[in-house]
C-alpha cells in the first residue's frame, strides 16, 4: 500500500515537473503584443476597441486589430465606391453603415440618437473622436487586418476600405497564429 501511493506521488511529481516546463514555454514564446478581434459593427465596441488599442500602443505593446464581420462597416469609407457587385453584394452596402461615423449603438440606440449622445459627449470630455483615434492608431503603427472571407461573403471590396498605412488582407489563420504568439487576445 505504501510503495502504491509513493509511486503515485512519483507519478504526479513527473506530471507537474512536464506541466511546469510547457508553462514556461509557453509564456517565453509570448510577445509583448496584444492581439484583438474585433467582430461587432457597434459604435461603442469600435470605440472600445480603438482605445483599448491606444493604450496598448502608448505602452509600448505591438497591437494587432483583426476586423471581421459586421466590424468591416467600420472600415468602410463613405466617399469611395466600388463597381462590379452582385445583387446581394450591393443589399449589404445598402443595409450596413458605411464608415465608422454612421455605426449604431448596441444598447439605446434610439434611432441613432444614441451616437449622437455619445459623440457629442466625448466632445465635451475631451475624448478623442472615433476619426482621431483610427489616425492615432495608425501613427502609433496599430496594425489592421480585414479578414479576406468576410470581405467575400458580404461583397465588400478594397476599394470601398479606408486609406490606412498598417492595412492588410488576410484569412482568420493569420489572426490565429499572431494570437498565439501574443500576451493578451481580446475578442470584441
């Protein structure tokens, strides 16, 4: 009975010596990078997001922002058209915000009396303007990733997408594989 259990204890002293050395691993392969999928086309989660990744940057941390979904709205400029679309690809440019200004909140919206509210509040607070904080994004060199499949299935294409200096196209592997070599991911 007494040579089962010191066998046993043997056992789990192997185990937490392998678990103890993975974890290190691990946390040694890490960058200081933060890494945020952003999904959601609300005017508050982009906003949270942009700051989120502003304090990042100004704390010296690489950050990478992958845009998906309903988030690719916010990306899209108002002033740029693009031709050659099928019937369903224009509904989703007739049906979603085109630009980060005309994004909905995702609570008390009230008819896009919400972002007004908001707008005119972060006005008064001194918070930077959504615009303001994508050109601070960019000067701190935030990286944005449009997912390419999503561009696909909504019929977006790039020449309706913002002008942005760190601005690339790839699949979800990508963000897949960069969250991996991060220290924090987030997911908005």
């Amino acid at each position: 009975m007494e040579s089962e259990v010191t066998n046993q204890l043997a056992q789990l002293q192997k185990e937490l010596e392998a678990l103890g050395k993975k974890v290190s691993m691990l946390e040694n392969s890490r960058k200081d990078q933060l890494s945020i999928a952003v999904v959601s086309g609300d005017f508050d989660k982009i906003l949270a997001s942009m700051v989120i990744a502003l304090a990042a940057a100004a704390n010296d941390t690489q950050v990478k922002l992958f845009f998906s979904f309903w988030a690719l709205s916010a990306l899209r400029d108002e002033k740029k058209r693009a031709n050659g679309k099928d019937f369903i690809s224009k509904m989703f440019g007739v049906m979603l915000p085109k630009g980060r200004n005309k994004l909905g909140l995702s609570n008390l919206n009230m008819m896009g009396m919400g972002p007004v509210m908001i707008k005119y509040l972060m006005r008064k607070k001194n918070v930077l303007s959504i615009d303001r904080m994508f050109k601070e994004a960019a000067e701190l060199g935030i990286e944005i990733t449009i997912c390419e499949m999503s561009m696909d299935l909504m019929g977006f294409k790039k020449e309706e997408i913002i002008d942005y200096p760190n601005l690339r196209y790839a699949g979800a592997s990508t963000f897949v594989n960069e969250g991996l070599e991060s220290s924090m991911q987030l997911f908005i």
